[in-house]
C-alpha cells in the first residue's frame, strides 16, 4: 500500500523551513513557526486551520499549493495547523445519516456520491452518522461546493463536534476516491 507524503513550508513558493509528514499530525506548530505553502508528493490529505484537526478544513490533493491562501479558500495567511492522512479505501462505500444527533430521526443510507441532499432525501439538516465503509466528504452547498467535513470510518454522534459548528447544511456527500 502506498503512504501518503505532504510537505509543509513556513514561506510562501516553498521556501524557509519544511517539514514532511506522511501521518496525521495534531499540531503542525510543533515543528514550524507558520505554514504558507505546502507540496502533496502522494494521496490525500485533510488540512486544519486550527490544531487537533479542527476549524476550517479543506482536501489537498497530490500536487502543489505554493499559497495557502488559494489551498484553504481564506485571507489567514498561514493558517495550516494540522493535517490528517487519508488512507486509500479499495471495496465497497457505505453511510447512514440521521437527522437527529446520536442516531436519531429519519435514516438514510448511501453507498454513492449523492450531490443534493434536499433532491434526494427532501433534507440538508443532518446531525449524525455511521460510516460503515470508506471516507466521505460531506459539503454544505449541493454539488460539492463550500466549506466540507472529512469523515472517517466509525460513528458520529454528533456532526457540529466534528468542526462543523458553523456549518448550517450538509447539502452534497461524496465518498473519497483517489490515491496516488
């Protein structure tokens, strides 16, 4: 299985001190002083705003982002703190989302790419889910557009604890799909 590897720079067009990584990292100010650009050398990584995989989040893909700014879609200009490594996901996808928090209200299942949650499901308000195979990204404008939550394989009790506190709408789910 091929890993992942990101690297970080403290100046914008790759210059000052760097540092790689090729695993989830909570505090990216642990080995730089700022972060302004970065270079994705393989797969996928979600990268933070905040530390401990918080706040603002966007997908970087392989390739390379000699301006955070244009990578995050914001005007903070070093404002990678953490990433997570995605890892590549080969089988089947599988998701069930819930109205409420802790599972509750009406459930719907997805086992692909769905791009309006209203269209589909007559709803874009969704409190919880349970990722039972794959990695999805959840979207709060329909058709993949806006500010995105990255979700892992396991159980979300409650969306708005993972980041998503001013996100109104979860309006478009895509499952994660590349890899090198």
């Amino acid at each position: 299985m091929t890993m992942g590897r990101i690297i970080f720079y403290e100046d914008r067009d790759f210059q000052g001190r760097s540092y790689e990584t090729s695993s989830d990292c909570p505090e990216l100010t642990s080995f730089l002083t700022k972060c302004n650009s970065c270079r994705v050398e393989c797969g996928l990584f979600m990268v933070y705003e905040q530390n401990n995989f918080t706040g603002h989040q966007t997908l970087a893909r392989r390739g390379e982002y000699p301006d955070n700014q244009r990578l995050m879609g914001t005007s903070i200009s070093d404002c990678i703190r953490s990433c997570r490594m995605i890892p590549t996901h080969r089988g089947p996808f599988r998701m069930r989302i819930y109205e409420r928090e802790n599972f509750g209200g009406q459930m719907h299942e997805l086992m692909d790419d769905c791009d309006n949650t209203m269209d589909r499901f007559q709803s874009a308000d969704f409190q919880s889910c349970n990722v039972m195979d794959g990695h999805w990204l959840m979207y709060e404008q329909p058709n993949y557009k806006g500010r995105m939550l990255y979700l892992r394989p396991g159980e979300h009790r409650n969306l708005r604890e993972l980041g998503t506190s001013n996100m109104s709408r979860m309006s478009s789910i895509r499952r994660i799909v590349d890899s090198c």
